[in-house]
C-alpha cells in the first residue's frame, strides 16, 4: 500500500516541507476578515512559529533548545515569504497585491 499523504511530520520538520506548510496556510488565512489587516510577512511568522510549536515534542527544557525552535520558525516563515515573491514575479500579469 502507498503512502499518499503530501505532508506528514517527518516531511514539516524538513525547511521544504514547514515552509510550504506556512505558505499555505497563510494564503488560506490572510483573506479571512479577521487577518485582512495584518501584514502577511508578521502573519506568515505567526504561522511559523505556531507550526514549530505544534509539531515539537517534547518541548525544548533549555533555553538554546527554545532559541533554535524559535529560529526554525522564523526560517520556515522567511523561506516561504521568499518562495511566494519568486512565484509572483514568474506570474508578472497577476493584478493582486504583492506580500
């Protein structure tokens, strides 16, 4: 039998894998009325931060462990900011609204 799932938590501990995971929840979230304000970049963070501690168990006991979590999330949020600004320059004729 296959195994068909596109994200699992190997695949989301993996920079590929978490930062696809915060560029697709972002985009899903940053049309709700609620987030519309937000500024995507500080949404996407949020999101990566979230992502990192929901999926880290246990939880880090020291603080270095606490900055390397903390560190994962701000890469997975970069990583997928970046990804979506090359996405949007490959689409130049797209009307909506850059992060």
């Amino acid at each position: 039998m296959y195994d068909v799932s596109l994200f699992s938590v190997d695949s989301i501990h993996t920079i590929g894998g978490a930062s696809a995971a915060v560029l697709l929840i972002v985009q899903l979230l940053k049309d709700l009325p609620g987030l519309r304000r937000i500024p995507t970049k500080l949404l996407a963070l949020v999101v990566g931060e979230a992502l990192f501690l929901a999926i880290t168990t246990p939880l880090p006991t020291t603080s270095v462990g606490w900055a390397v979590l903390l560190l994962n999330g701000v890469l997975a949020a970069s990583v997928a900011i970046g990804g979506w600004h090359i996405v949007r320059r490959l689409t130049p004729n797209d009307k909506k609204k850059e992060w």
